[in-house]
C-alpha cells in the first residue's frame, strides 16, 4: 500500500537508545523509548548450525518470543493489492 519497495532489518543490534533525536517516541502507545542491547541476535538462529561461537539472544522476553526476520520476509512476500487509481 505503500509502494515500498525494500525494507532494511536491524538482526543484530548494537548498543544504543532509540529514539536518536528525540526524548521520546512520540506516538508509540507501548513505549516510549528503546535501549538496545549489545550485539544481540533479533532472529531465531538455529544453534546447531553454529560452532564455539553462537549469536546472543536478547534478555527480553517480548523480543525472542518472535522471529523477527521471518516476519520481516512473510510480510515483504505478500502480494501487493492492484494499483486503484
């Protein structure tokens, strides 16, 4: 509906507080601001497929309950509706 035609996923952050240039997020009826953590993984890594070292997952419940890639790629593959003009 947007017309977006790509998409850019943090799925491995840094530190850093979010929002960057302002106080807070002002229409964001959940939180109002983010602190990221440090290179934490915001997808389900399958840990078999890793050696020694593994990806971090966040400490936050709310983030590792969802694989937030997998949402990103079923959500960028939906159809487009037709054009209505």
């Amino acid at each position: 509906m947007a017309a977006v035609d790509s998409v850019y996923l943090i799925a491995l952050m840094h530190y850093e507080r979010r929002p960057l240039t302002s106080a807070e997020f002002p229409h964001n009826p959940v939180r109002k601001m983010f602190q990221a953590e440090d290179s934490r993984a915001y997808w389900l890594p399958d840990m078999k497929r890793y050696g020694r070292i593994k990806p971090r997952l966040s400490d936050l419940d709310w983030l590792n309950r969802t694989d937030w890639l997998r949402t990103l790629v079923e959500a960028a593959r939906k159809p487009r509706p037709a054009n209505r003009s």
